[in-house]
C-alpha cells in the first residue's frame, strides 16, 4: 500500500529548526534516473536540502529497506508544477525500486551535528508537502493531507491541483 508518513514536530513556529523523518511507500516501480519528489508550494522559504556538510543546517539523509539502492540530490527549484515547484528531488541513481519498499528521508539529521532543518520564514495554516514521482519527464503530483497530522491517506494519483 502507498503512503507517505511524517514523524517530527506536530507544531512549528516560522523559521524554527527542526528534525523529522518522512518515509515513502509506493505502488510502483521506479528506475534509474526516476525521482521521488517532496515538493512544497513555490513561495515557501523552507529550508533548501544539502548533503554535503554535516554540520550546517539542512543537513539530509536518505536510506531505503533495500541497501543495494544508491540516491542523490537533485536541484530543490526544477519540479515545474506551479505552485508546487519547489522541494526535495531525489533521483535513483542505482537500483529499482520496487513496490512496497520503503525509503526514509531525515531532514535535520543529527547524527553528526547538524543544527536541524529550516522550516520556512512564515506562517502556514497547514503547512503541506506533496508527494511525487518523475519518470521520464513527466512529474505526477499527490494530494496530501496535513503534513502535521501525523500521517497522510493513501496517495492517490491525481494530476489535477
């Protein structure tokens, strides 16, 4: 079954740094070259992921139930879904991944010093990720739930916003 579940603060406050993990599950195959796309809305001043310092805000960890997997980060702004064309994209470098598997991303990991993950400059009542793929060249979108509820339904395919 698809799901897309957040473990991490119930409340923010604007700019705050925070921890949290998001896991996705989907129904689906992807391969290399696929992406998995957390994206929020194109105001948003959310904290832009990096994986390169481990001890600057933003720091990102991604892992999945399958280790032979391998992922990388691809630029937070070219989602091209108005208005949900800014986020994280993660691209599938190596592997497939399979229906049912699970990949877990740790925003603000603090495994090795980091501060904690930016949350956005403003207040958002809900303040909403929305899960996506791209295969080829076409980026579907998911309707979500309130990312603060604790989880969200199950994903529904939907490319109507």
């Amino acid at each position: 079954m698809a799901g897309f579940f957040y473990e991490g603060p119930k409340k923010l406050k604007a700019n705050q740094l925070f921890r949290a993990t998001l896991r996705v599950t989907l129904e689906q195959n992807i391969k290399p070259g696929g992406c998995i796309v957390i994206a929020v809305r194109h105001y948003s001043d959310f904290g832009d992921p990096q994986i390169d310092d481990r001890e600057d805000e933003n720091y990102i960890t991604i892992s999945s139930s399958r280790p032979d997997l391998s992922w990388k980060l691809g630029q937070s702004n070219e989602l091209e879904r108005h208005p949900w064309n800014n986020g994280i994209n993660l691209i599938l470098e190596k592997g497939e991944l399979n229906p049912e598997d699970t990949v877990s991303l740790n925003l603000g990991d603090d495994a090795s010093g980091c501060p904690g993950y930016r949350c956005q400059s403003f207040s958002e009542k809900p303040f909403r990720f929305r899960l996506g793929i791209k295969q080829d060249k076409e980026l579907i979108i998911w309707r979500s739930e309130d990312v603060f509820s604790g989880t969200c339904k199950k994903a529904i395919l939907n490319k109507e916003f």
